[in-house]
C-alpha cells in the first residue's frame, strides 16, 4: 500500500485546504514532518487515519472534535486521500458531523458524516461507493488491514510504541488477538467451557432427576417401602440413589402379593353381588306385576262410567252430518237477502239524489238521453275552462312585461348619470398614484441601507469587549509560551546532565593505559567528572509530561488568542471609521425615511386598488347597460304578443258560460247532474238483479229441507256445528272406544297371569337390604383391588424410570470427566501446569517470531546490547500467563524487565518491537505490501550515537521503494533528513503546510 496524496479542508489546526504530495518524497525515501509545538504535525497523520477509517489515534475515547476550530459557520471539513493498493488507484474522501449555518432562516443545521469512495481508471475518476458503511466496508477489502493493525504496522502514532512492549499479558493477548485474529481460539475455549458447565449440569440434573423418581416411589409404596428395612446397610435411610433403587424393587414384590390378593377378593363380592341382585328384581317384578293389576281395574271402571256421555255426544254427532247436507242452500238464501237489502237501500238514495237535482223521475231510456246530454256540455265547459285559465296567464305576464320595462328605463338612466362622472375620477387618481409611487421608490434602499447601519452598530458594540478579551488571551497566551520555553529547557538540561552521568560513568571506569570502550585510545587526556547526582528516568518522564502540559497550554491559548484577534479585525472590519453615537443618529434617521417609504408604498397599492376598481366597475356598467336594452326590447315584444292572445280566450270563454256565473259553474253543474243519473241507472238495474236471486235461493232451499228430513230451516240451522267442533266429538268417541278396549284386554291377561296368587302385593323390603349389602361389599373391594393395582403400576413405572436414568447416568459421568479435563487444560487451569490457555499458546508462537525480527534492529540500534525475550513463565497471583517479554542484557548476561529500560532504551525497543510487529503482521495479511510508513515522536530520548543507529535502521526500511515519515523535534534530525513537510502556525492562527529544504551549510 502506497501513500501519494493527502488533501486537508477544515480539519483539526488547517482551515483552509492543504495538500500534502508524498510522491514528491518518492526520491528521498525518507522526510520530516517538523513544526513547532501544537503547528499540528500529529495531525497530518490524523487525516490519513480519519480518511481511511473514520476516527483518528488521538481522539479514541474522547470528543471526536475534528472539525477545525478555525471554521467559519459555511467553511467545509474534508479530508481526501489518494492510495495505491496492487495496481489499482483510489482515493477516499470523508467528512466528520459538524454544525452549519441554515440556508434558510437563522440557526444551525448539523450535517451527517458523509464518505465517497473513486477509483482512478482511463485518466478520470470514477465513484465506486458512497456512504461512511459502505465506503468502511469496500476499504476493508481493498486495505486488507484493520485500523489497530493500521496503526501497529503504517502509522506508529505519538505516545503507543511502549504500549506493547510495557503491557501486562492480559494487555498484550488482547492487541495481539485483535492483529491476529485469534478470537476463535478463544470462541473454542469458550466453547469447551460451555459444554464443561452443560455436562455438569446435566450430570446433576439426572441424579436429581433419578432422587426425585425414588422418592416419588417411597411416597408411593408408603407403609411397604419403610417395612423394607432390614438388618443390612440399607436398614437406615440412605441418599444413595442404588440403594434406594434396591429397596423400591423389594417394595414392589410386597405389592403385587398385596394386589393379587385383592383382585381375588374382588372377583367373590362381584359374585355374590350378582345373586342377590337377581332374588331382588325377580321379587320386585311380581309386586310389579299386582300393582299393574290393581290400576287396570281402576281405569277400566272409570272408562265405563263415561259410556253414557259418549252415547249424547255420539247422537249429537250424527245430526250435525245430516244437517251439513243443507248448509250451502241456507248460506246462499242469506246472502242473496243481504244484496237484495243493501241494492234496495242504494237505489233509494239515489232516486232522492235525483229527485232534489231534477225534480222528475225518468225511466231507463229517459235516464240513457239525460246522461248523454250532459255529456257533450261538460266536453265544451271543459274547452272553455282551458281559455278561461289562459287568460289569467296572459293578463299576469302583462303586468310583470310592462313593469319590467319601467324598471329598465330608470336602470338605464342611472348607469349612463354615473359613467359621465368617471374621467374626473380617474385623472384625480392617476395624479396621486403618480407622486406615490415617487415616494416608494426609494424604500429598498433604504431597507438595505438600514440593515447594514443595524450590522455595524452591533458590530460598535461589541468591538469594545471583544478588545478587551484579545488583550486579556494574549496576555495568557505570553504566559503560555513561556511556561513552555522554561518546560523545554528543564528537559535539555536534564538530558544533558544525564548524558554528562552517563560520560562520568565511563570516565570513572577508565584505567590508564587501558583502550577506552568507546573510542578506543589508551590515553584519557580530559575524563569526565561523575555527576554526584544522577538524573533518573523518573526526573525526565516528569520534566516531559510538564513539557507536554505546558505544550497544550500554549495550544489551547495560542486557539484562544488568534479566535480573539479574528473576531476583532472582523469587528473592525464591519465598524469602519463610524463611532456608536454617530451610527446610531444615522441608524434614527434612515428609520425614519424607512417609515415615510413604507407609508408611500401602501398608500400606492391603496390607489391602484382604487384606479383599477374604478375602470372594472366602467367596462361592468358598460356591458350592463347593453343586457339592460336588450331586456327591454324584448319586453315590449312580449307585451303586444299577450295583449292578442287575451283577447282571443276572452271572446270563447263568454260564449261557453252562458247563464252561469263562470264556465267553471257551468262545468260543476253539468258535472253532478251526469253524475246523478248514471248513479241512479247502475243502482236500479243492481236492485233488480239481487231481487231475482233472493226468489231463487228461497225455491232451492225448500226442495233441499224435503229431502234432508228437517221440518224447518231453523231446525237445520240448530243442528249445523262448525267442522272443528265436529272433529272434536269424533276424536272423542275413537279414543274412547279405543282406551275401552285396550284396558279390558290389559286387566284379562294380568287376571291370567295372577291366578291363584291372591290379591295382596308381596313384600320385597329383606330382598332390597340383602341387596345393598352385597353391593356395599362389592365397591369397598373394587376399590381396594384398583388403588392397589394403581399402587403397583405406579411403582413399577417409577422404578423403570429411575433405573434408565441411573443406567444414563454412568455414560454421561464418564463423558463429563473427560470434557472436564480437556475445558481446564484449553483455559490454562490444572492440569494444565503452564496456566497458558489455548489462545496464549498461538499467540505466544506470533509473539516469538514477532521477538525474532525485532531483535534484528534492536541489535544494530542498541550495538548489540539488548535482544528481546520471549517468556512463558508462570505470572504471580494466579494471572495468565505465555505472552511474557524480557530483554537481555549483554553487559551483565542477565534477562531484566522491560519497564527497567531508560526513556531511550525505551524507544529504541519499542521501535524495533513496532518494526517486527509490522513485517509479521504483514505476512499474516496476506502479504500486504507497505510502501508507506510514518513514525510520531520519540526521537528526543536517544543520545547522538543512538540516534544514529536508530537513523541507520530508519534508512534501511527506505529499501525496496518505501517511503518513511518521521515526526521530531530533534535538530540532529532536522540536519540529516533534508526533505522536510514543514507545519507552521500563522498568526491568525490556523496552520499550513509546506514542502522545505534542510540547511545543508
């Protein structure tokens, strides 16, 4: 993977856009990143990792406040990055959630994190993915390299090369399973765990389950399974679930015993029961059989007793069928009497009707001529009445014509009064529309001018405070900068007094004549002095933590203060030359032109409402006038059309009335004499027809009473009964005759069956309690045989089931055992000696040859006196153990702690354990190639011969095409490595970046 271009916008120290080209350090093969404290030299590699991976080193765990505080409200935060993996070309641009200023209204909006991948094909960029998931997941492919591997084997961020070397194991075993993909190591740990705990808990759910059987079983044998006990070890009770088991199994032979000699028991009562049973109901049928008896004699007596009813009833019967035979003759002369009455009653009414109309009686044909007559007056009257109606009509329609037309003549003349007086109006209108407008015309300008004039005032206001507060932050911000200087110098001079120790050391180790182990001269002209007190690696990781401290500091009050001087040019900048008290005057009186502009503009809309409704009502009353002319032209017309007409309907409706008052009268009358008359006619001819059949009904009813053998009609009428009342007495005489019969032949079989037993019922009350008795007994051992062979069932079925599950038992003991062993073995406890589990082992074979390349650089940097170590020692108190490291020391032939190490020996460590992590982890990523390489800080703590080594390995990495970034303060460093990416702080504030040039002079 190779690095070529890094753009930054908006992000951490840099506002505006940045643009680092590591293709031009390709020559080099190696650059300094440089710049002083707090410029943001770490933060060119937080872009690289913030681009790649959506979160930078030095914001795990805290506020992920990448955006630049520098950021205008619309300024963007980006961060682009062009890379190279195999032969393909990509570039990956992101952007953190950050807070923008609305577009529309006031306020902030926050935007999302955002993420677009491109490939570069054919000369042109082309998006392959888009979106911080989809983007992450598409680089997890191309990469191939985690984030945390990232850091271990690209970016070697500030402050984490020690973290592997000093880390505990627990420590150590999480960063190398994550680098390494160990988990499922750990997933079959767990694994074995799991089933270890499942066997156990299964093991102890079958022997409860089988305690749990056997002591349902002793619940069940109760008084034969406490009988069981016998002089042996199972005489007392026991937990031992085979004991217990042995016990059940002797209980269960007392029972069958016990059961099968209840079933015999069982079998004798259900015997006797039976017999008894049998002697009762043969009794209980022969008293059956006399009270059978005793109640068909009742009966037939009382069916006998009823005979002399039955025979009225009979007779009563037999006359109402005579009688039907004339009952049709006597209905039909009723009803012709009822007709002949109701069309007499009829036609009398309307003789009278007649008689009062006329006042002379007519026969048939007269009555015929009158109806006829009357006919063809009422046909005229008819015609007439439709005049009569006409004219009515023809008169109203003249009277609405006519005021019609007088009320559009009154219209007409008022429409053409009020359109004379509309060009004065107008011409009054257009001359004050006109100097309205002029008015308004200047109130946009005046809106703006206010606003602006609003601005500065604001603006006015605050220029005093903000000026105070830029005074006050550049005073903190001097304070701040030479904390930090004095933080600085304690650190060299402790590093210089160290460095004397160390040459006082050797000084006093030096013996004339004896080559000196550094140089290599027998003569010692100028030894050192021993320093009496010796600077130790606590005094100077305190005097660079102070140094650190102060460093932020002076970050945080350099922000503070280039914020402070950009408000205030910003303030000035709006303010101008103006002072508040003359801004404000200016600011009263554009308010007032505003308002006399705001006034002029409603009083133009006023008018041109005014002028346009005016023209509007002239073309409506225009358009009206010409309907209104036409409406009454069409009146007129209308009016001589009814005035003809009324005069025509008149002269037909005088000749039709006659001598009545209307033809309406003339009508009505015609009408009810017509009507009279033909009543009168349909009346007569009913009447006659009804009297012609009353005579015949009365002929035919006297043949049928001679042939019926009734004297009279009302002795038929008498004897009639309704056909329900017939049904009646026919029912009765059946069922009767039928009981009479069936009773006689019931009691003679009962006296045949009963002779010579005698009429006394027998006695069944000793056969009915020697019966209960025996069905008493019969239960009780019924119920005893089924509990006890319940009993047994139960018991049997317990034992099977407890049995099986001690039979299960044994398998899943042995089963356990073995799970056991191997869980504790994999999860390094006893047995397993080492306390190194499964995943410790793996990992300890990467970890030694993770040790074997480091200890390829260590020897050159350190000259050959320190090589790393890898241990599985036992660890104290029980912690795990196998991932262990020492260095050996080669002056002494001693193995000693890492944490021993000075600051230097520290980090020359650290980096040779970082650099053999990072070819290890690269073979394991599938052979990832790795172009590209940058190291944060560290270099401060190496002497100049050290550092020198360090340099010389540095520059090894540089073969085959690799590119190396360093960051240091380290002046020695900034001579040696002349192609530079130089940091620096404006002093507005925000940072930029620059491609320099070492000094070689």
């Amino acid at each position: 993977m190779r690095l070529h271009r890094l753009e930054l916008e908006g992000f951490g120290p840099f506002r505006d856009r940045q643009v680092v080209d590591f293709d031009a350090y390709e020559n080099d093969g190696i650059f300094l990143i440089t710049g002083r404290t707090g410029a943001g030299k770490s933060s060119v590699l937080d872009g690289v990792c913030f681009a790649l991976y959506g979160s930078a080193p030095r914001y795990e765990g805290t506020e992920k406040r990448l955006r630049s505080d520098h950021c205008a409200p619309d300024d963007p935060t980006t961060v682009s990055v062009e890379f190279t993996v195999g032969d393909r070309r990509w570039k990956v641009t992101r952007s953190p959630e950050y807070q923008r200023r609305k577009k529309r209204g006031d306020g902030f909006t926050t935007l999302a994190p955002d993420a677009h991948l491109d490939e570069f094909v054919d000369g042109e960029w082309i998006g392959r993915q888009r979106g911080p998931r989809n983007v992450a997941l598409e680089l997890d492919e191309i990469v191939g390299l985690s984030q945390q591997q990232f850091l271990q084997v690209i970016l070697l961020a500030q402050n984490r090369f020690a973290e592997f070397l000093l880390a505990k194991n627990d420590e150590r075993q999480r960063l190398l399973r994550t680098l390494f993909g160990t988990k499922t190591y750990e997933d079959y740990q767990d694994a074995l765990e799991q089933r270890r705990k499942d066997g156990e808990r299964a093991l102890s759910t079958a022997l409860a389950s089988a305690g749990v059987l056997l002591d349902e079983a002793e619940r069940v044998a109760g008084d034969v399974w406490r009988d069981e006990a016998d002089d042996g070890p199972d005489a007392e009770e026991t937990t031992d679930p085979v004991a217990r088991s042995a016990r059940a199994a002797r209980a269960q032979a007392r029972l069958d015993y016990r059961a099968d000699a209840l079933l015999r028991e069982r079998d004798a009562a259900d015997a006797a029961h039976r017999a008894a049973e049998t002697t009762h109901a043969a009794r209980r049928e022969l008293r059956a059989r006399h009270e059978a008896r005793a109640r068909s004699r009742r009966a037939l007596a009382e069916l006998e007793a009823r005979n002399g009813d039955i025979d009225l009833a009979r007779r009563r019967r037999d006359r109402a069928v005579a009688a039907e035979s004339v009952r049709a003759p006597i209905d039909a002369l009723d009803a012709a009497v009822r007709d002949a009455e109701v069309a007499a009653a009829v036609r009398s009414d309307a003789l009278q009707r007649w008689q009062a109309l006329e006042g002379q009686v007519l026969d048939d044909a007269g009555l015929a001529a009158t109806i006829e007559q009357y006919t063809g007056e009422i046909a005229v009257a008819e015609r007439a009445l439709e005049d009569e109606a006409a004219a009515t009509e023809f008169r109203r329609r003249l009277d609405t014509a006519r005021a019609r037309i007088a009320e559009v003549d009154d219209l007409l003349a008022a429409l053409d009064a009020g359109r004379a007086e509309l060009p004065v109006r107008l011409a009054q209108l257009d001359a004050e529309l006109a100097a309205a407008t002029e008015a308004a015309g200047a109130r946009e300008a005046r809106a703006e001018q206010r606003a602006t004039l609003a601005d500065r005032l604001a603006a006015a206001r605050l220029l005093d405070r903000r000026t105070s507060d830029l005074r006050a932050a550049e005073v903190a911000h001097l304070d701040a900068v030479g904390r930090l200087e004095a933080a600085a110098a304690a650190v060299r001079d402790l590093l210089r007094r160290r460095l004397d120790g160390h040459a006082g050391q050797l000084a006093a180790e030096l013996t004339h004549g004896t080559p000196c182990a550094v140089c290599g001269s027998p003569e010692h002209p100028a030894p050192a002095v021993l320093s009496a007190e010796p600077v130790r690696d606590e005094d100077i990781a305190a005097a660079e933590g102070e140094q650190a401290r102060a460093a932020e500091a002076e970050r945080i009050a350099g922000a503070a203060a280039a914020e402070s001087r950009t408000a205030v040019a910003e303030l000035r900048g709006v303010v101008g030359s103006e002072t508040e008290e003359s801004l404000t005057t200016e600011l009263e009186r554009v308010d007032a032109d505003l308002r006399r502009a705001a006034e002029a503009v409603s009083r133009r809309a006023e008018l041109s409402d005014q002028r346009r409704a005016l023209v509007d009502a002239d073309a409506q009353a225009a358009a009206e006038r010409d309907l209104l002319a036409a409406d009454a032209a069409a009146q007129r017309q209308a009016v001589a059309v009814a005035e003809e007409s009324l005069a025509q309907a008149r002269e037909r409706v005088e000749a039709a009335r006659g001598n009545h008052d209307s033809v309406a009268a003339r009508l009505e009358a015609a009408r009810a004499r017509r009507t009279a008359a033909e009543a009168l006619q349909t009346a007569s001819r009913d009447h006659e027809v009804c009297e012609r059949a009353r005579i015949a009904a009365v002929g035919d009813l006297a043949e049928r009473l001679r042939e019926s053998g009734f004297d009279t009609v009302d002795d038929a009428r008498d004897a009639l009964l309704p056909a329900a009342e017939r049904q009646i007495l026919d029912a009765t005489i059946a069922d009767h005759e039928v009981l009479l019969r069936t009773e006689r032949d019931r009691l003679r079989d009962l006296e045949l069956e009963l002779a010579g037993v005698g009429d006394e019922p027998v006695d069944i009350e000793e056969t009915t309690a020697e019966a209960a008795r025996a069905r008493e007994r019969w239960s009780a051992a019924v119920d005893a045989a089924a509990a006890a062979s319940e009993r047994r069932t139960r018991l049997a079925d317990l034992r099977d089931r407890a049995e099986q599950t001690l039979s299960d038992t044994g398998e899943l003991a042995r089963e356990q055992a073995v799970i056991a062993r191997l869980a504790n073995t994999v999860a390094g406890r006893a047995p397993n000696t080492h306390r190194m589990s499964l995943e410790s082992f793996v990992l300890a074979a990467e970890l030694e040859e993770i040790v074997e390349a480091a200890n390829l650089r260590l020897a050159d940097m350190s000259s050959g006196r320190y090589a790393l170590r890898h241990s599985d020692a036992v660890a104290a108190r029980g912690a795990s153990s196998g991932l262990g490291l020492t260095v050996l020391d080669a002056h002494t032939g001693q193995a000693r702690p890492a944490q021993s190490l000075s600051g230097g020996e520290t980090f020359l460590a650290s980096l040779a354990l970082a650099l053999g992590l990072a070819e290890v982890v690269t073979a394991r990523a599938g052979g990832v190639r790795l172009d590209t390489l940058f190291i944060d800080e560290g270099f401060g703590s190496l002497d100049a011969d050290t550092l020198d080594l360090a340099m010389r390995t540095l520059d090894e990495l540089r073969q085959g095409g690799r590119t190396v970034g360093l960051i240091s303060h380290v002046a020695a460093m900034k001579e040696q490595i002349p192609a530079q990416l130089v940091v620096e702080a404006t002093p507005e504030g925000p940072s930029t970046l620059r491609r320099g040039v070492a000094s070689m002079a």
